[in-house]
C-alpha cells in the first residue's frame, strides 16, 4: 500500500456513497476531509470519509495518521493487490454495518445451466481473508454469518479446493478453518461408508501443501469433543461459535 498525492480524478469510475439512507450513529465519524481509495490494477476510486475510516481500522488509522488535521484537501491511498469488488462489499459495510446475503449464481455447462456454488461464494471468502489480515473483527464474523447462511440454504458443505484455500490465506487458529474442520468430521461422521472416499481424497490433495496442519486441526478437535458420539453439523450450532472473539468473550449470534 503507497500513499499519493495529486492524482488526477479525470477517467477514473469513482464510487461515492450516498449518506441520505445510511444512519451512523455520531455525526463526527461523517464530517472532516475524505479520502481517494483507488483498488486494484484498474484503480478503481472509493472516496471514504477519513473518521471514519480510521475507527473502523487500525491498520489504515496507520497509514492515514494526522489526516484530522488537515483539512484542506483530500487524501489518497493506493491498494494495487485489492479485488475492487471486493473492497466494495467492505465499502458498503463501512457505511451501513450490514452485508447482503449471498446470491446463488449459475454457470453454464454444455446446453443446460448447473449452480455454481464455488462461484457464489468467491467474493464472500475474499472478504473473509481481507477483514481477517486487517483484523476487522465485526465484519469478519458478520461475513462468517453470510457464508453458513449460504451452505445451510442450499445445504452443502466446502470442497477440498476451497479447504486448501482456506488454509493458505487464514492465520492458524481462525474461525474458518475451525468451520472447514466441523464441516468435514460432520460429514465423516453422518456418512461413514461413502464419506472415506471423500475424506481420503481431501486429506491427499492437502498433503503437498496444508494438509499437515489440516489433520493435527481435524484431531484436535476430535480431542476436544472425545465424550460425544456424534459430531454436530456445522449449520446446528450457534452462531458465535465460528466468530472471532477476544479471550474469555462471546456475542451470542444467532444461528446463520
């Protein structure tokens, strides 16, 4: 991430929230100078008001330190390695703390259409790893809610693709593999007889890379959970259980 300054605006798509629905509570967050954003390769421009920014997230707070005090002109930041749509959902969330659900999307194959279930949660899971790496808690677990609102809506569970992604761009320890780590012994569990295959065939795709680090996850949670004979699947439990919390905290989510 690098700073500019003087950029010129003229060809860029500039995306400007409109204030007029949104409520926030203390006006102070909405007033003072603005900040340019541009994202990705193509540079798309975000202009976010810069308290607001700063409160949301430490690591830009760093990066924009003193801007209160000027407030002659705007500032700009440029993200090269950001997805823009990406960075819109994160946008719109800034503004108005919600997040749309996940829409299911088609692909075609051949003559007829199948759903495209990796495709429908792409954006959320790369939303996922941005709110992690900079540690923007809230929308991290809000965006867990979307995802296994998702999976319990067209009842499914992730591939052994989206497993090793998962492992590659999270910290250990993160709700989100605990999830993939859930989905996978519930599945194990329920079907024994035509789930080995499956549970085979993930732990060898993992094994050139995460799989390590997967299976001690995968016994250290049937470790924890000894005493019960069944293992719950992922879309039964509370909400909270695959959020982010500080030690010793919890937030009561609902279900999905």
């Amino acid at each position: 991430m690098s700073d500019m300054v003087g950029e010129d605006m003229s060809g860029y798509d500039i995306v400007i929230t409109d204030l007029v629905p949104i409520l926030i509570s203390g006006a102070r967050l909405l007033s003072g100078p603005g900040v340019n954003i541009f994202v990705g390769p193509k540079r798309k421009c975000f202009v976010v008001h810069a308290t607001l920014l700063c409160q949301s997230c430490a690591c830009f707070k760093r990066r924009l330190r003193g801007i209160e005090q000027n407030e002659d002109a705007n500032k700009e930041l440029y993200l090269p390695d950001d997805d823009a749509e990406v960075f819109q959902l994160f946008h719109t969330w800034l503004y108005s703390q919600k997040l749309k659900p996940i829409v299911k999307r088609c692909k075609e194959n051949g003559s007829t259409f199948e759903d495209d279930h990796i495709g429908s949660t792409e954006l959320y899971f790369n939303l996922y790893y941005m709110a992690e790496a900079r540690n923007l808690h809230s929308l991290q677990n809000l965006t867990m809610d979307r995802l296994r609102q998702y999976y319990a809506t067209e009842n499914r569970i992730s591939g052994s693709e989206r497993c090793e992604q998962v492992y590659q761009r999270t910290k250990p320890g993160s709700p989100l593999r605990s999830l993939m780590v859930q989905q996978f012994l519930s599945i194990y569990t329920e079907k024994k007889q035509t789930s080995e295959t499956a549970a085979k065939t993930l732990c060898a795709r993992l094994q050139m890379k995460k799989g390590e680090t997967f299976m001690v996850d995968v016994f250290e949670a049937v470790r924890r959970r000894f005493s019960k004979r069944a293992w719950p699947f992922p879309n039964d439990e509370n909400g909270c259980v695959f959020h982010y919390h500080e030690i010793g905290q919890v937030c009561g989510g609902s279900r999905t």
